[in-house]
C-alpha cells in the first residue's frame, strides 16, 4: 500500500501516518519527491485499511498494490488448481459439465433427468435440496428428502452430485449427501457458511454474488480456502445491470480475468446468467469460448411444470444438442470434454 | 397476474396454458379481444411464477399486477407500523437516531461513544460484535465480549442497543444482548437468517441489500413477518451501481417508495451508503428530508484508530453538529425528534 | 500520477517507462524503495494517460493523483461561482427554483404554466421545444415555434426560459430565444454540443449521464469552461442501477460530492430521476437538504395530457404544495429562496 | 398496450382512459373480469405512452405488449439483414473482421497497421480521425487530414474503411471518405446525428450506449431506419456496471438477444469493452461463440506510443494469433470467415 500525501501535508502530518502504520504492526517506506511526499506500507494490507488511511489528515490518496487476497492468488501460487471429483479433475485441462434440474422435484423426474444428461455426457449431476428463494411463499425444497433422491439418482448413474447449502448449520448433513457443495450468489458474502464450508472436507462450487466485483468473490474464495479447504471452484453467474431484457448480465469479461487473478478453476451458469431457455446455449459456448472450465445447466424434462426456473431450464433434446455443439468447441478451444462417465 | 398470448397463438396453447394454471390451484379468466386472447390469474401469485408462464408456447408477455410480498403491503395494512423499542417508537411520526462505532473495539471506547452519542441525543446505540468483512484477514469482531460490553454501556446509559447477526445460530446469543437485532446488507437474502430472526421475540433492523430493489427488499422483510415477527425496520443503506467516487449510491428515491408500498418503517444509514465521513451529514438530512423515520450514524471517538470503517465515522463533535441540524430538519418537516432518554 | 513498478522490474523497464515520460513533455521522478520502485509524473495528466502507463512492461500500477479536470475544480478556484441569470444570480447562496411542461405544447397551456409557478414563486420557466426522444414515433417537440412560445411567455410573466438545444448546429438558434442553454443526459458527452455550448454566450445548465461518474460529469463541464463560458450549472438527474421501481435512481450522495470538488452550482430534477410525480417532492426536500443550490421541476396544468412525461408532472397545485415545503426547508438549511420575481 | 385498471376503480375512471385512448388516435377494447377490468390499446404504441397512462386515476398497471420498434424487429422483417461493404456482406452467413488502431496518429503507423491486418485476414480498416474524448485535454483526432489518410490506406491496401462521426454537421465529410459510419456509444441517442446518418447513402455502425437497454439500443436503429437508410450494424461494446476490474462489461446475453429480437447484424467489440489488451482475445472468442457476425479490434504496430487507447491495442503480432483462433471457432460455430480481400 501506498499513501500519498498532499502537497500541502505538514511534516507532523506525515509523521502521524508513520506512527499510525507502526501502531498496526506494519513498516513504512518514507519518500520524499520534488512535490509529493509518499509512504510506503510494507506488510500484510488488508481491503478496509485503504479506506481508513485515506481520511488521515494531509493524506491525498491512499493505493493498495498487493492484492488483498493471498492463497486464492496466482502470485502465490502459479499453477492451476485442479479439483477432483470422482473420477474427473475441475481446471485439468479438460471441460466438465454439470447438468440437472434447478430444484429437486419427484425421483421419477431427477432419474429422468440424471439418465438424460448422462447419455448426453455430462460429467455430474446438479439439483437443489434447500432452495433460496426470494419469495418466502415460493417452493423452498424438500431438504433432507431432496439430498436423498440425488444420492439414490447418484447410485442409478454414477454421476457424483452437486448441490447447494443455505445455511452453515446443514454443511455437514449436505456434506455428508454431496460430492460438491454449492454456494449461491446470494450467500457469496455469508461468510458464516463460508468457514463451515471451508471446515468440510468436500469441494466447494463458489458462485458469484451479483453484486460482487471480482476481487471480492476472491475474498470469498479467500475465506474457503483459509479454513484449510483447497478445492474450491468459481462460478460465474452474472451480475445485476440496468438492462431488463435478461434475468442479469453474464460477466464474460470475469471468466479471463479470474484466470489471470487466480489458479483456482471457474464454470460459467448460463441458465440463471440469461433466465431465458432460448439464451442458454449461445452464452454456453460463449463461456467455454473465454476460457471457462466447465458449464453448469439447468435440465428438466418438463420445463413446463419445473417446480423452479422453468424459464431458464432446457429439456434434455435440448441439452444433448448443446452439448454436440459443446463438444465441437471443447476441441477448438483446445480444452476437449472429460470422457463420458463409465459406471465401474 | 395476467398472461397475454401472442396473436399468433393457437386454440391449444391458450388450452394449455388454462390447464396449466388450474393444476397449480388457481383460477383462470380468459378474454378474447379483436386481436389477443388474455387469462387472468387468480391466486396468490409468486415472483417466479411469472418467468414460468412466461415460456409456455404461445405466450406473448407475463404481467404481475398483485404485489408479491403481502404482509409487508400497505394494500393489507394501512396504518403505519411502529415498532416500540423501549421507550422510543419507530415509525410513531417521530425520528429516532441510532448512533454508536462500526465494531465494538475497546471497552472504553464504546462508553465514552455511548455517553457522547447519548449527551448529543441520540436515541439508541449501534456497535457490531460479529462483523462481516470482505477480507478474512480483517477485524471481524469480539463476538460474546463485544454484546458483553455493549450490554454494559446499555446498564450504563440507557441506550437500547442495536447489534447485527451474522450467523442464524448465532440469533438467540444475539437476542439475549440485543434490543434490535441488525441484518446486514450481505444477508438480505440469507433466507436461514431471515427465519430466524423471525421466530426471535426481538425487533429486527433489515438493511437492504445492495445488490437488492426494493421489491426484493420487502419479500425479504416478508420472510420476517410470515414467522410471526412484526416489527421490521427497514434501513437503506446505498446500492452498488457504477459511481467510483463514493463507497455505494445511497437510493434517496427508495424512502418515499418504500412509504407508499409498505407500513413498515424506514430509517437511512448514511455512513456506509456514501463511505466518507464528510458526506454523512448532507446525505443524513436528504435522508430525512425524504421521509425517513430515522437515522443511524457510525460514531468513533477516535474514527483514525477505529478498528473497522474508520473513513466513514464521524467524531463525537461533528455528530453533535449533525443532531443540530437533524433537530432543526425534523421541525420542518413536521416529524420532530424523540425526546432524549431519561434513566428511569 | 505515480507509476508503481512491480517487485520484479527490470532496470530496464524502469527506464522505458522514464523515456516515455519525457517523450510527451512530462517529468519524472524516481524514487526507490526497500521492494518496489515508484516514478513520479509531473505534468498535465489527462484521464487516459493512466491507461496507457498501465501496461507498459514492469507496471504493477498507475495512480492518479491530481484530478483530471482543472477549470472545475474546487482547488484551482475556491468560491463558489454564480451564475446570473436575469436577476436570479444561481449559486449565490439562495435557492432557485425552475418550472415548467417537459415539452412546449401549445401556447395556452406554457401560458398557464408560466402564470401558475411564476404565481407558486418559480424564478424560471423551463420547456422543451427541441425533445430527444427514445422513440423516433414520439413527440420530438415543435422547434423554432416551440421557442417562440416560450419566449412570449417570458414577456408575460418576466420569467428567464431554460430550454434543451440538442444539436450543435441549433445553437445559435436556441441561444436567441432562451436564457439558460440546457444540455440533456443522453447528449453529456456530445463532446461538439459542449463546445458550441462553450462558446455561446449564454449559461448552460449540464445534466448529468445516465451513466456517468461524478468525474466524468465534471470534464464534460471542463470542455464548456475551457472554451471560454464560465457560466455552467450541473443539474444531477438520476443514473442508471437495477431498481426497476423508478425511472431511475437519484444520486443523492453526488450533490454534496460535487460541492466538495468543484465550484460550480448544482442542482436537483426530482422529475426525471424518480419518473413519478408522487415521488417528487420528497425528492425535491431531499435534495435541498443535501445542499443542491436549486430545482428544477416539471409541472403541466393536465399532466394526464402532457405531450411528454406525464407520469412525473406535477399539478400546479402540487407544485405549489411543493413550493411551501421547499421555502419552509430553504430557512432550515440556511439557503433562502430568492425573492420573487418582479416585473420591471 | 394493455391497461389494467384498479379492482378499486370506478366506472367513471374506465371511461377516461377510454376517451383517452381515443382522443390520441387508439381505439379501445373492454374486457371485464370476475375482479379487474382490462382495456387494450390498439395503435401503434411508443415507449412513453406507457408512463403516461400508468398515472391516470384507477389504473394499476400498463404493459406494452408489441415491442416499441418496428422496423428494426424481427417481426416486421424474418431474413436477416446483410449490409454490404465493397465485397463484403455483413451478416450473410460469414464473419467479418474489421480492424485498426483507435485513433489515425502517423500516416506511416496507418500503413503499417493496414497491411498488418490485412495480412493477418482483416477485411475492414478501422481507424478514429474524430475522436470522443473523455477529457478535452486529451488528443481528439485528426481530423480532415486523418481521413484522408485512411483514404490512402485503403487504396493502398483495399480495405474498406470504417471511421467514426460525432457530428451531425460532418456526416456529409466523413461519409465522402468512409466506408461506414460508425456511431460510438457517448452519442448513441445523439438524436440529430443518428438521423443524418438515416440520410447518408452510407452504411452505419451503431455502438450500443454503455447505460443502454437492448430495447433502447434498438430504438436507435430505429431513427437511422426510419429516415430510409436500411443498413445498420450494430456493435456491443460494453455496459457500465459496479465492477471496476475491467473498463465496461461485456453483455453477452445481448448478442443472442438480438438476434432473436431484430433481424440487423450484430458484432463485438471486445477491445473497448474490456479495455485490456490480454483479456480482448477471450473475449472476442466468446463474442463469435454466442453467434456475432463479426468483430472490431484495435490494432497498432507499437501500443505503448498509441494517442489513445494503447492499453488495450493488440500488437500486430497479437491480431495475427487471435485472427487463427478466430478462424477455427468459425468453422466451429459454422459460420466461416469472410475470404481475405484480393485487390481487383
């Protein structure tokens, strides 16, 4: 971190930023221009301590330099994290996709749905136990009985399942159904169940807050990984805009953006990022074409009567023509698709 | 709601979209124009509903006309809310002022902030004991001790305390502490939250999220009251929009519109909505001017070594000057002050 | 502007960078710390500078310091500049109030709207007669007839006329009927309308973009003075942001922002930020109470009739409503209204 | 349009919505339901008229049902549209590939760039001789004198040109020179400039404005289309959003959306809207992915001495690896580059 005084800073306005540096255990680094005097701030800067510098009397500006997350950071560390589930490693190299409905209906139909994506080659299977919902009256999922209906689909098809927790008290029930746990967007900052989250030992799937900038959905990784939990995966999901023509805006700049910031692996969501079945397959091919390491879908085999997000859902035709066109890209972009599971 | 089909729709998509509707429990009422047919929908509609019908095959457009939140609805209850917290009735046509620092930091400090706050008329007294943080390697708060010391600077003033839970196990500690439970921006939508909050006998401070309209703001007040709690504060807090130069956009326009849909009240947070100490006056009293029930105002005797949103507190002093104005704006606009707190 | 170099710069980069410097006429200024070189940049420093320093080899990081507008700014001039219009000196300490139809209709109803808030205590008329229009099928306004009507207005009622002029090359035209030149959001960065506007010899009233920052709104005033017209008065009047609830979102936290960073009067339009009359006035308080220097405020005899922006007209009699609490809230905050006009 | 009135609404307020609806010119079509009575609108309806009916006495809601353009919609015409530029045809089926550095600086850079890009596979030459600037201290373009160098540009090398206009007054200038106009986003409802570019006999870019809807977006085409000129190509370049990582956001979703909305070609400008060179390839990839007709890329022979947008100007040598992988996601996504220009 930087602090750059203001021309007209007092010489004991610059010695109280020095004393106040030294107070939070930090080194400061005098400099003394033809106009300016500048304080480097050697240690280790958190996001709030910019602010707090900033209003100190003769202070200009103050500029953060580090980033302020560390192990979610490619300076820490270079190569690529790679998350495995069962047989198949998230940012290996190698596209994965995630497909099922938004929440967990009947069995019959999330059976449908898990045979359906599979025969379509998806590598995982998506269902939503406890759903957030923005309407208290809305349906909210059929909790503990959801988490069983995707362990008996998982056991049917093999494909390892993906589903979210809402609250830091159920991590360890989910936990215990899940091979990967979801985030939601709107728990991005629910940094309660990020430290529950981090404490378990199964993959998280990070998804982006749609409010977030990217560098606090790192924060939020941060958290994850700073329990001790390394295998986290992103998830953009798109952001909140002034455009009302899409349910939001999916974030393709974020998708090179991450890859550069950080080694951990990041999917793209294109049925919440659109909310509109018709726009699903283009931003699809869009992600993968930036650079994404995976998809994640929503599938259902009757959209119709999907207890949610019907509007974003593809039937399963639908997917399997998605994921034709998947495929042809995954070679393109040099990225093939992790074989077709094969039950053992 | 009213479903419009296109003009290019057939006998049997308006068939099924009916069949549809009667299959979820609710009521339809076809009308057939010169060059559309429309279907009214009776029933307690749900956000997502819309989005649902939207994608039937022959539908045009999806309007909702009911409101989706319901107890929350100045349409269900006329009269204003007010929520008595000691002696101090939120919403009663008089403001109130909540003021006190960001994080519970030292014992000292809180008192002498209690004592200031309360010497310049402040109503009630705010200070968070779990704090969420962007970055895990910032000050998150002194948990139990911290409600500890707020309970002793309560014993010692008078001032009812406001205090923010972060965790849905953490909300019976929190209520044991706390007169007025806070939910943060960053947990609008932590839905475990929200229920939890609504099964406490304690009022509860609801700031919007940023990311969140209004609307999203209310069904999330709604979450509160369906578990039986009637006593939401709503509290504005700026929303994230493109401005870099201030912290968030604090929505002056969301006050009066909060007023017209809902009978809860609403009070303005101006520290956090504009992050600089120096527009916290001028955005208080816009706050004020626009019809809210109150204010509350981060206060730090010492904002350059407070250990959480230091740039954004006022000094004791410039608080004193704040309430001036705020009395003299509470005459004009006809909803004076609270008197002060007097030890009983 | 400060370039941070990163830890790992060569001497080599180092030294492009401070070729580079003095290749466009600036100095530089090395300074070397324990783990980070820092040059210094001193000159003229425009906006996109930064950019193009930012991804030179061996950059971590490009700061600026001195804002990129100077004519605006408060640093170069301290006081408070007035604008004189007439009799109405804007800025000056008093609050102005403007008033009038969105567009020009016919000349009875300008006639009765100039009488009405002339008669409510306005100091201006305003009315479009040049409309940009979303839509090429709506009213675009009646053009040079529109003038004429606003200008037998003003004889009528002495009243000043504010009116948009939305191409460079009517200028001159408009400039000879109205008082005040009034350049809209849509055309902010019109970058040839401001330098017409600049070098007209009228003041001009500069509304905010939609989607501009406060700095960005501050250089599109720079161009207006630096081509010679001092006089220009800004006029915040809602940005873009997700709230679907209101036509847009009224950046409240920008009028005591902009007072701190330049000199130049402001002032509020309820009427387009909230795009509904019942949001007006609270509004319209608001934005007193944060220290706007003035109004300006649609108001139609028929609003149910108004060629344009029905939905966020007033009333006379609302508007005169308003005028009583404005007047009540301008001794509140220390910025009487002026004085009525009086017909010489 | 649909109106739907109150279920409070009195008869006498039904009927002022019907004398309404007639006296603009509409006619009205009743329909009474168990609870609410409805009256459509039939007329060719605009975006504003929506508000306006919104706020007259007993009405609750009103939606647009048809969409506000008509010429621009897919509705009014199914075939794609394809603008033709010398040999090339924009939107039949091919990609096209325009390219060049932001601003016309050297004739010696021009050339240089021309051939670099015509070399990697370019089809067009893109190059600003009048610039908007954010800033008026910021260099603004040639010119005259930069038009004529991309004259000479292109009868050295034979791409066709685009370049931009920011006045209505040198649309008849620039035209004489350029292949096609382009119109940036800061003048996108620049109302007198996209009708002058409606008049031209010239092909129009249109640069989506970075605080527009796709609906607004659309409405502008519709001004150029309406004063006869059929052949419009858009251009997403980035929206404005809270994230700060990058310059704009990326809206992806558009591309498909308008497809489905609007039968005018559409391509990606992935330099401004990122505004970093090593996120412009990703990002372009993408853009083709989600089905764009083609791409604009700034290109400069030495980015770091660039007179404006250098940060996020390709090097030649760049251009020529993103036009490979731009080849092979052609054939991906079926829709093949454009043959490279043979000079006749």
């Amino acid at each position: 971190m930087i602090v750059v005084m203001k021309t007209t800073a007092t010489e004991g306005q610059v010695l109280a930023v020095q004393k106040r540096i030294r107070e939070i255990g930090f080194k400061d680094h005098l400099s003394r221009g033809a106009e300016r005097t500048i304080i480097g701030v050697l240690g280790g800067v958190y996001a709030e301590l910019q602010d707090e510098f900033a209003v100190l009397d003769g202070v200009d500006t103050v500029v953060r330099i580090s980033k302020p997350f560390k192990l979610a950071s490619r300076e820490v560390k270079e190569e690529n994290t790679v998350v495995n589930v069962g047989p198949v490693g998230i940012g290996d190299g190698r596209l994965v996709v995630i497909a099922g409905p938004c929440s967990v209906d009947t069995e019959e139909n999330v059976m449908e749905t898990a045979h359906a994506v599979k025969a379509a080659g998806a590598h995982m299977l998506r269902g939503g136990a406890f759903k957030p919902r923005t309407s208290p009256y809305a349906f909210r999922g059929h909790g503990e009985k959801g988490l069983e209906i995707l362990a008996r689909a998982r056991a049917e098809t093999g494909l390892p399942v993906v589903t979210e927790v809402v609250d830091a008290r159920d991590v360890e029930l989910v936990a215990r159904f899940a091979d990967v746990l979801q985030i939601g967007s709107r728990n991005m900052q629910n940094f309660a169940l990020l430290e529950e989250a981090g404490k378990a030992h199964k993959p998280v799937l990070l998804k982006r807050g749609m409010w977030a900038t990217v560098e606090q959905w790192l924060l939020a990784a941060e958290y994850i990984l700073s329990e001790g939990n390394p295998d986290v995966i992103l998830c953009e999901r798109g952001i909140v805009s002034h455009e009302t023509g899409t349910r939001f805006t999916f974030d393709i700049n974020a998708i090179p953006l991450v890859k550069r910031l950080s080694h951990l692996p990041i999917i793209g969501d294109p049925s919440h990022a659109t909310g509109k079945w018709y726009l699903v397959e283009p931003v699809a091919i869009a992600a993968v074409g930036a650079g994404a390491d995976g998809l994640i879908i929503e599938v259902h085999p009757d959209p119709d009567h999907a207890l949610s997000d019907g509007a974003q859902s593809l039937t399963p035709e639908n997917f399997s023509k998605l994921m034709a066109r998947v495929r042809a890209m995954s070679l393109t972009v040099g990225k093939p698709l992790h074989p077709p599971l094969v039950r053992e």
